[in-house]
C-alpha cells in the first residue's frame, strides 16, 4: 500500500506501538537487573564488617561451649544473615541495631570465672 492510505497509517502506528512496547519493556529489566545488581554488589560498611567479626566468633564460640540451646543459635545466625543483607542495602543503623541484637547472647559460660 502506498504511504498515504489509511491501511499504511494503521499499520506504521501499530508498528509504532509495539516498538514503545518493546522500548519500555527492555528499560523495565535493564533497570531492574540494574538495581538488583547494584544491591548484590553493594559497598560493605566497616562498621558493619567489624561486627560481622564479632558475631561470627561469638556464635562460634558459643557453639563450641555448647553453653546455648541451639535454636537460639540457629536464631542468631539467621539475624546474622539479615544484618549483613541490610548493611548491603545501605541501612547501616538498622543493620547495626540487628548486631547488636546478637551481641546481647552475652559473653560464653567457660569465660565466666
């Protein structure tokens, strides 16, 4: 058909609605890989690095002692999991606060004296 006509017009704007379809979609994911990428290689805070330490050696250690039941353990570890999540997410205070949490498992039974 030749460009004028009404059948070309309707074709040239379906063609041009599928091609913004197209468009808006590919930038939706290259945007949302974009950010999921971003959170993944989030920048670790050092606050938060230097608690991770902490809690991983206290959680060690109270397992070795066997000074704690081990679903309070179990417990701690996960909200280890979720502290560093956090951190990774840029909200160092909550992530903070969520170490600090396990820090409250207090120091192991076979150092008090």
């Amino acid at each position: 058909m030749k460009r004028g006509t009404v059948g070309w017009s309707i074709r040239e704007g379906e063609l041009k609605a599928l091609l913004c379809g197209f468009f808006l979609t590919g930038a939706y994911l290259a945007s949302t890989m974009a950010a999921k990428t971003q959170v993944q290689t989030g920048h670790f805070d050092r606050e938060c690095a230097l608690n991770e330490i902490k809690v991983i050696t206290l959680i060690e250690d109270h397992g070795a002692a066997e000074d704690l039941p081990a679903d309070r353990l179990h417990n701690a570890a996960l909200m280890q999991l979720r502290a560093r999540s956090v951190c990774y997410e840029g909200r160092i205070e909550q992530a903070l606060a969520l170490y600090d949490g396990i820090l409250d498992l207090g120091p192991i039974a076979s150092a008090k004296r």
